[in-house]
C-alpha cells in the first residue's frame, strides 16, 4: 500500500528544501528513503515505544518512532499515522549517528 510522506512542520520541509544546495548527497540520500518509505512504510527499524526518547514524545506527541538508516552515518526519523483516508509517513527530523547517539542515551 502506498502511503503519503509529510514533514512534520514547515520549517522542517524548508530545511529539506534547502538541502539541496547546501549538501546534494544527503538531500539525494534522503529523497531516496522518502520513496522507499512512500511504497514500503514499515521498511525502517521500529523503535520499541519505551526506548522512544521523552522528547521526541513531548515535542512531536509521537507513539511510534522508525529509523531509516541513511548512508554515511546519517539517520531519518518518522512516525506512522493512520488519518482513517489514508496512510501517513511524518517525518520528524534527520541527523548524523553522533547526534542520534546523544538523542538515544547512547
């Protein structure tokens, strides 16, 4: 089943934009993982609800959180939604391994 991709917010969807001209390799990465999830939605790796980090559950008011590993060390995150139309991919924020590390406790 195909599924829609949104940002989470505008200024997420303008920092993508931007990417483009500040680093073409990770916007390229990331428009690569926006459409694999658009066709397979579950196809990153699930994180357990209580490993979810508190922020991200305060900040965003997330339940579920998946991980799309980009090349490079650079992680995705999204969420799943259902709007009972259709199915949603939200995508929360992308950041390299160090700082996902810091966000994990790691």
């Amino acid at each position: 089943m195909e599924s829609r991709i949104i940002f989470v917010d505008e200024k997420l969807k303008q920092a993508f934009a931007e990417l483009s001209d500040r680093n073409k390799r990770l916007h390229k990465e990331i428009e690569k993982a926006l459409n694999k999830i658009k066709f397979n939605i579950f196809c990153g790796r699930n994180i357990k609800k209580n490993l979810i980090p508190k922020i991200l559950k305060q900040k965003y008011d997330v339940d579920n959180l998946w991980v799309y590993n980009l090349s490079k060390d650079w992680r995705l995150l999204y969420s799943v939604a259902d709007n009972e139309i259709e199915v949603l991919a939200v995508v929360l924020d992308w950041m390299d391994h160090k700082d996902y590390d810091r966000l994990f406790g790691f």
